[in-house]
C-alpha cells in the first residue's frame, strides 16, 4: 500500500502552555494526573492506495498516563461522516497507524482502542485561529500565540525540533474553547489550555 497525505492539523490537550509532553518527547509528566489529547486533521489533498481522501477530516483522542512514554495509552478515532466507505477505510488504516507512517510510531504505546467511528467533523482554519467540532462530542479553538512586544501582526510562537507525529515544528497556541461531552465516558473543559498547529505532509 502506498499512500500521501497533505492537509493541517491542530491539537488541544489539559496541560498549561507550553506542555511538557510536548518539549520533552513524551518522557516528563504532564501538568496533570493524566493527559487528554485531541489531535484533528484535516486533509487537503491525498491519496491511500488510489482512493482520494482529499476534503476530508480525522480526529484523534488519547487519555494517557501523566508520564506518555509508559504507554497505556486509551485511544479513540473519529472518521469524517461525509467520507464513503472506502475513503473511511483507507483513512482508518492511515491514521491507526495500519499503514506505517507517522501515526505507527504511536502504536507501542497504545494499550486500549476505546473505538472508532463515524462523526461529521467541522473543521477551519481561520488565520492564526483554527477549530474543530467533532459531532456532538468534541468542540475545540485554539489561536497561534505572538508575543506581545511583536503586536496583533507579529510572527507567532513556534517550537522546533519536536518529536510529534504532525510536524517537527509546531506553534505554540491556546485554546479559546476546549470542551467535550461523552466522549467514552469522559467529559472535560479544558479552555485556557495548550494547543499547537501545523501543516503537516506524510507518505509511506
């Protein structure tokens, strides 16, 4: 199976701005008793083993250890509603890291598959903001940080040389709004936390 995807992700997890996860490659403990992560992507153009996945979104959750390296990691997929059949299968293989690439370096870590489903995902990148709904599950925004001395125009605040499945460098952003609602027995409102986006472009 060959396969390329190109699109931008964004993430919204509990931890503070900046969090250690993030700098230091999943080995320092999170800023909480456990991490809850929700990584979106959208797809702008690709394709897996010649089905064109191109328009459409994916959504990860994981609840880990405080400490992410231990693994045991539970984890849960949401697939883009308005993909077909084929198209859901062929993002379910990419992004469960069935299909090698980025997403099965993560894979040694997961303990629990909590599921994976269907849901219409809404996702938009709106300048330095960008936000994802996940059905009636998941709500997130989070907008790229710029220092102040910079103004409203500055450049915005990036991490680099990051060990993360997305991108190697990542900007640094807060959510504006972080909620969700039955998510696998989870709820959370995690406003105020960290987030990161990126573009990101994988092949395997």
């Amino acid at each position: 199976m060959s396969w390329n995807l190109n699109g931008t992700y964004l993430e919204s997890c509990n931890c503070n701005v900046v969090c250690p996860c993030t700098t230091s490659g999943l080995t320092a403990p999170a800023d909480h008793e456990r991490c809850q992560v929700t990584l979106a992507f959208h797809v702008d153009s690709g394709s897996v083993d010649g089905v064109d996945v191109s328009g459409r979104s994916v959504a990860v959750f994981i609840d880990a250890p405080r400490v992410m390296a231990d693994g045991g990691w539970q984890v849960a997929l949401y697939l883009d509603a308005s993909a077909d059949d084929g198209q859901a299968e062929a993002l379910g293989k990419v992004f469960s890291g069935q299909a090698g690439g980025p997403m099965a370096a993560l894979t040694p870590l997961i303990g629990e598959v909590l599921g994976m489903e269907r849901a219409p995902i809404d996702y938009r990148d709106d300048g330095r903001r960008h936000a994802a709904r996940v059905g009636d599950t998941i709500d997130i925004e989070i907008e790229d940080q710029v220092a102040p001395q910079y103004g409203e125009d500055g450049p915005v605040m990036s991490l680099t040389g990051m060990f993360h499945p997305a991108n190697s460098t990542l900007t640094i952003a807060r959510s504006t709004r972080a909620t969700g609602d039955g998510v696998y027995g989870r709820s959370w409102d995690f406003s105020g936390g960290n987030g990161h986006s990126a573009p990101f472009t994988w092949s395997a």
